[in-house]
C-alpha cells in the first residue's frame, strides 16, 4: 500500500532542506528527547525522525541499533506528518494502512506506534516524534501530553539550528 503523501508535499520538502539538518551526526539534544520520549511512554523506541522523499531519516533514536540511519518511507510516521496532531495506533500489524510494510512484518517488527509531526512556524510537518513497541497497547492521557511536549521542544531546537 502507498503512503499517504502532504498535500503540500513540495514546499514541505523545501521547507525541511532550510534546517541543514538531514544525515547530520547525532546529536545529544536530539538524543536526550528520544530517549526521554521512550521513558515517558514506557516504550522500548522512541525516535526523531525527519521524512524526505523516500526515507524516513533518524537524527536520534533510543532502542534500535546504532548503525540504523532510516526507515523506508510508509511507516505510521508517513501517515503522521499529514495531519496536525498524534496518531496513535494501537496495533499496526491490525491496521490496514501498516500491517504490510517492512517494519512490521519484518525486524523490529512494531506492533504499536505513536507520533506527533514537528510542524515548523510556516506550517510544515518535517518529520515526527515517535514512540514504537512491540506489543500492541495505549498511551495514558499524561504520556500523550508529554509526547506533544518533547515535540515542541524538538521544533524549538531545530528552529534555533535553522536560525544559526
């Protein structure tokens, strides 16, 4: 199945090359907000991703292997950017949009997913951050809220590298 695609998709991918950010080193901010999203969300992966034209690009990841730069695009990440707010799936091997793609039929093979995109001022979402588990479940109320915050916090940093 194809991944839903932003309507605005040409101007968000001009928008995401104005951060300089794309295959840069880690960073420990970066870092440090991806782990913490994982510890808030009692999930054993919490990332920061940065969608371009095929790939879904980690600048930070806590809970996959290190050497692991990207996802292939379609992940729940693809579907997050189109909207405003969190999605949350409970169980992406039951829902239709995800049971087929490479990262839940294959290694790490997810099972639950939720993600909050990084909309820059302009209005564009640049990527996500997210949480994955292993097991199908749900995010308290508290946790939701905290990934919204790690997720403006994430902007707040990008901006101030944009603005370097």
């Amino acid at each position: 199945m194809m991944h839903p695609v932003p309507d605005n998709e040409i101007e968000r991918l001009a928008a995401v090359e104005t951060y300089h950010v794309t295959d840069t080193p880690p960073e420990v901010s970066y870092d440090d907000i991806s782990e913490l999203a994982a510890q808030i969300c009692q999930c054993p992966v919490g990332l920061i991703n940065i969608i371009v034209d095929t790939r879904e690009w980690l600048k930070a990841k806590y809970g996959l292997p290190p050497n692991l730069a990207y996802l292939p695009r379609g992940t729940a990440c693809s579907t997050a950017i189109c909207q405003s707010d969190l999605l949350t799936v409970a169980d992406l091997a039951q829902d239709e949009r995800f049971a087929d793609h490479a990262s839940v039929v294959n290694e790490p093979h997810f099972r639950f997913y939720c993600g909050m995109p990084l909309i820059n001022p302009e209005g564009y979402a640049l990527g996500t951050v997210c949480v994955f588990d292993f097991e199908p479940r749900e995010l308290t109320f508290e946790q939701s809220e905290s990934l919204r915050r790690l997720s403006n916090q994430t902007m707040a940093q990008l901006e101030l590298r944009r603005k370097l």
